[in-house]
C-alpha cells in the first residue's frame, strides 16, 4: 500500500466512514490515476475535468458510479493532499428520475421458492422479510436476533447506523433452521466452503457473489423478465408494506432511509394505493 492511499484511509477512518465507504473512494482515485498513468501528486485540475468528461460522455456513468468518483476524489485532494480545486466544487453528477424495479408479491414467492440451498433461500427471504441489504443480511449476527421482542438489530448499515426491523415469526423459524444447520457461534450465514462444509467454524459471513448468483438462477428459472437484483426484494418489502397500508414514516425508519423524499419513491410503485386513493377521491366528492 502506497503511503498516500494509507494516508487517505487513515483520514477517511478518522471521519468515520465505514470500510466499505474508504474501499470505494480510494478505488476511485487509484481509478483516476491508471487513467492517466500518473501518480496522484501529478493529477492537475485540468486532467480531473477531462476525467470527468470522459466520465459522462464515453463512458455513460450512472449517477451513483459519477457520485462515488467525485466524492473520493474530492475527499484525496481536498483533505489528504490539502488542495482546493474549484473545479471540484464545480463538478455535478446528472439527475436520475429512473423508479426502481419491483416485483409483485407472487413473483417474489415464486423467485425466493425456486433458491434450491437453504442458506441462500433463508438469506434472501430475510432481506425481503425485513427489508434488508444484501450487505446487512449476511453480516447478522446470532446476538442480533430478538427473538422474544420478534426484532432484528441491524448494525453499522448505511452512514454507520443502527437500527431495529420487525421480524415476522416465520423469518425467525427460517433463521433458526438456518444456524441449526451449521450453529456457528457468531454468524447466522458463516462462510463455507463450495461443498457447504466448515460453516461451523467460519471467521467471516458468506460472500455477497454467491447470493447474488443464487437469485439470478432462480430469477432465470422463474421466466421472469424484469431486471430485478437482489437489491429488488428491498424495493419490493417496501412497496408492498405502502399497498398494505404501513405508515411512510415506519417504512422509513425500518429501511434506515434519513430523509422521507428517499422513502417518498415507493408511493409512485404501489398500483394498488394509488386505485384505492382514486376511489377515496371519487367518494370523496360524489356530494358536490
């Protein structure tokens, strides 16, 4: 590791940013500088807006790629290297008015039932159940099941946050199932090897890639077209619960959402509120 970039995590650790988050932003300007094959100290302000540039018209980065790159650069040069370019105040990644994907209940049941290993199918209806990242999923703990409150403790997830889900009785049968089948004493979905095996005395939770395989398989079996992610069962708990009538605030704060304008999304995907409101207005004003 070069002493810059131990330099960078070192003050990225110090503003309490999560490991993923320093991963991300010092990728960003190791990115920066293999595209220009110079070392961070030789980047100038005009090679960032050429960067940037190259960002946006060659190679179409979304919105969420575009605000990673400017946020870990603009964190190097601005604290590490102590160097204030107005170009990066300047710099602003495009709008994005896509609604997320969403299944409907039935194809939700019919994806998460073709998952044919029970730690998969466990994992991912947890994360639909509850609302979850993929993330937060396979790092739960055997200590943050609450089981006689029916909660989920969810540590350190986004912005370094904790916080409390609900946890259907049904999940927590699922969950138990689960730890019976390795009773790992700190993880509910240990690591294991490709035959399934040392599962009772992992160190690590399992790897993302391998639940995300798991859902694309079962979304491929299941003929189903949409360009769902594991991230897509999130969408859908929280769509569902607006249908069923939850309260936007509950559903913000069980997805660990800040602002109630992230959370506001979901009432633009829920077709079955939206025709219950146009029958309430209608009823409404059958008296003028």
């Amino acid at each position: 590791m070069t002493p810059l970039r131990n330099r960078m995590l070192q003050d990225l650790q110090l503003r309490g940013y999560s490991k993923g988050t320093q991963s991300l932003y010092a990728n960003s300007v190791r990115q920066l500088c293999d595209h220009f094959d110079k070392s961070p100290g030789r980047i100038t302000e005009e090679d960032l807006r050429e960067y940037f540039l190259y960002g946006k018209n060659v190679k179409k980065w979304s919105r969420s790629t575009s605000t990673v790159a400017l946020c870990g650069i603009k964190f190097f040069y601005e604290n590490t290297m102590k160097r204030k370019w107005p170009t990066l105040l300047f710099i602003r990644p495009g709008q994005e008015k896509k609604l997320p994907v969403v299944l409907s209940r039935s194809e939700v049941h019919d994806v998460l039932n073709r998952v044919q290993l029970l730690r998969y199918r466990v994992c991912l209806k947890t994360i639909y159940s509850c609302g979850l990242r993929l993330s937060e999923s396979i790092r739960l703990k055997v200590e943050d099941i609450d089981s006689a409150q029916g909660l989920i403790l969810v540590r350190n997830s986004k912005g370094n946050k904790d916080r409390y889900v609900p946890l259907p009785p049904k999940t927590l049968q699922l969950l138990r199932k689960q730890w019976k089948s390795h009773r790992n004493k700190i993880w509910i979905f240990p690591a294991a090897k490709k035959d399934g095996s040392n599962m009772s005395s992992a160190q690590t939770p399992m790897n993302r890639k391998t639940v995300q395989s798991a859902f694309r398989a079962a979304l491929k079996q299941a003929g189903i077209h949409k360009k769902a992610t594991v991230h897509t069962l999130r969408h859908s708990y929280a769509t569902h619960l607006l249908e069923a009538g939850t309260n936007l605030r509950l559903i913000q704060a069980w997805l660990g959402h800040s602002s109630p304008k992230t959370t506001s999304v979901y009432a633009h995907l829920t077709t079955k509120a939206q025709q219950q409101a146009v029958k309430s207005l209608h009823e409404l004003m059958d008296d003028l």
